[in-house]
C-alpha cells in the first residue's frame, strides 16, 4: 500500500512508546475491511505482531469506546476480540492500538466453537437493565444507549425511534415508509419481549467483523470492530442472518448451548424486529438503496 503519512507514523510511535513496546517497525501491512479508518498489521523487531487503527485526532472518541467495547469483551473470557492496548492522539492523528488476531481456518468446528462462544458471552450476567455505560457508533452512525429498565421502550427510543428520526431529517425515506414504522414502534410489545434477559452483545455482528482464529490451540472465530450495549442476544443473531456469511453450524451450536430454537414463530418476529434497526442504519449511512429493504422487514412482522 501506500507510505504511511509522516505524522501518522510519528503519532503510531508515540502509541508504540506508551505502550512500552519497541518503535522499530520491522514491516507493516495494510488490512482490508478499514472503510472508514486506516487499518495496518504492525510486525515490530521482536516478531511479535500488533494491529493499529489510524485516523484524524477527531476520531480520538471513537478510538476510546471502540477500546472500551473489546475490554468489556475480553473481561468475559468468551468470544475471541483482540486486547486494547493504547489510544493516543498526536499532531493531528489518532491511534488505537491493539494486538493481532493469529487467523485460522473457518472449519466446521471453527463455526461450533464460535457458537458456543457467542452463547456463553449471550450467558455473562450483565446486570438487569438494557443500555451501556457510553453512546458508541454504529459504523458512522452514533448509537445511543442510555439506560432502560424495559427493553421495548429501550428499543423504541434509542433503536429504532433513533433511526427513524434521523431518516426523516434527511429524506431518507418517504413519509408513508415512516408511518409504517412508526406503527412498529407502537406495536413492539407484539414483537419482541419486555424483559429478555440482558446479555451483553457485539452490536455490530455482520461477517466482515467475524475473522476465523486460532485461539489458545483451538480453532474459532474472533470478532472486531463492537458496537456493545446490553439487550437481548436475538440482536446478534439478528444482524449475523442479515447479510449472511455465517455457516449454519455456528447457529446449531448456538442453540444447543442457548436452549433456544431460532426458527421459532417468537424468535423470527424478533430477529426481523433487530433486522430493520441495521438495515434502518444502513438506509442512514448509504441512502434510498436500502429502503425497500426496510419495507420489506416491516411487511414480514406479524400484525
């Protein structure tokens, strides 16, 4: 790729220096899937390796929930997330540091093992209330979640209602699309439970955020790039069914662990439910495109 930019790489060896680590960079690579950040795989003089996320210092806040996002991760000891090790801002860039995911094969027991390990971190107590410590971002978007005892008003507020504001403030859709959501905004108790047990979720579980890995000698899939809060479990699977790209094997294995049948009547309204929140977001950050999507989830929910 190309050089990186000379105030970058001062502002990445400042990082380098506050996290105690060598600033001799042996070689660097740029890795795919940085669309909004610049992404390099770092191998320092003693071979070990790091990731670090690059950007404008005006990216600082989001470098510290995004660390913030995988700490709260790890601490669960389930899904596999690289460790944070610094944010740092210099000059005019900022930098999160991180270390590198060893990548593995996504065998059929890779796909099992990450289902389990979804299951498990669906199972963590994460207290009794939906929402999170902090407002993160949703891709670009800001994600607010401010914290609620009741689950569908969490949603109506900071889910879909959020969404839905920010579509219409943009034209994003027509004024007969919005009516129908908001009818499913009213309708929430319908679709999904008042009180799921809270879980603490990924946020933003679609397949480019889901790299096969070898971890501590068994195969898996970690996860990068969160979008945490604590809500229903069904939201992760929901945005890992939108776009596909999990193998069915991860799902068996989830249910299995879960005891729960994700092709229930219950669970498939809420999926779809979850479904129309990212495809809202999507509609938000890429336009009109995604609107007939959108409508097509609201048609699929029962009345």
């Amino acid at each position: 790729g190309e050089a990186m930019n000379p105030a970058a790489m001062d502002a990445l060896r400042a990082a380098l220096r506050q996290a105690g680590l060598s600033e001799s960079i042996k070689n660097s690579r740029e890795l795919s899937g940085g669309c909004i950040h610049q992404v390099v795989e770092l191998t320092l003089d003693d071979d070990s390796q790091l990731v670090a996320k690059i950007n404008r210092d005006s990216f600082l806040e989001s470098f510290e929930t995004e660390a913030s996002d995988l700490a709260a991760l790890g601490r669960t000891e389930t899904v596999v997330v690289p460790s944070p090790l610094v944010v740092r801002a210099k000059g005019n860039f900022a930098v999160l540091l991180m270390t590198s995911i060893q990548s593995g094969r996504a065998t059929t027991e890779a796909w099992q093992n990450f289902g389990r390990d979804l299951a498990a971190l669906h199972a963590s107590p994460a207290g009794s209330r939906y929402g999170w410590h902090y407002d993160n971002k949703l891709g670009s978007t800001p994600q607010p979640n401010s914290w609620h005892e009741d689950w569908i008003e969490f949603n109506a507020v900071n889910r879909l209602g959020f969404q839905l504001n920010m579509a219409v403030e943009y034209d994003r859709i027509e004024q007969f699309e919005a009516n129908r959501i908001e009818n499913v905004i009213a309708r929430l108790d319908r679709l999904i439970p008042r009180r799921p047990r809270p879980s603490l979720l990924h946020g933003d579980l679609w397949s480019g955020n889901a790299l096969p890995a070898v971890s501590s000698e068994h195969s898996t899939v970690a996860v990068i790039d969160p979008a945490c809060s604590i809500g229903d479990g069904l939201a992760d699977i929901a945005m890992m069914q939108l776009f596909g790209g999990f193998a069915p094997a991860c799902f068996g294995a989830y249910e299995e662990i879960a005891g729960i049948r994700l092709n229930d009547d219950a669970a498939q309204a809420a999926i779809a439910l979850y479904q129309l929140y990212h495809v809202l977001n999507h509609v938000n950050l890429f336009g009109r495109g995604y609107a007939a999507q959108a409508m097509a989830l609201v048609r699929s929910l029962p009345d």
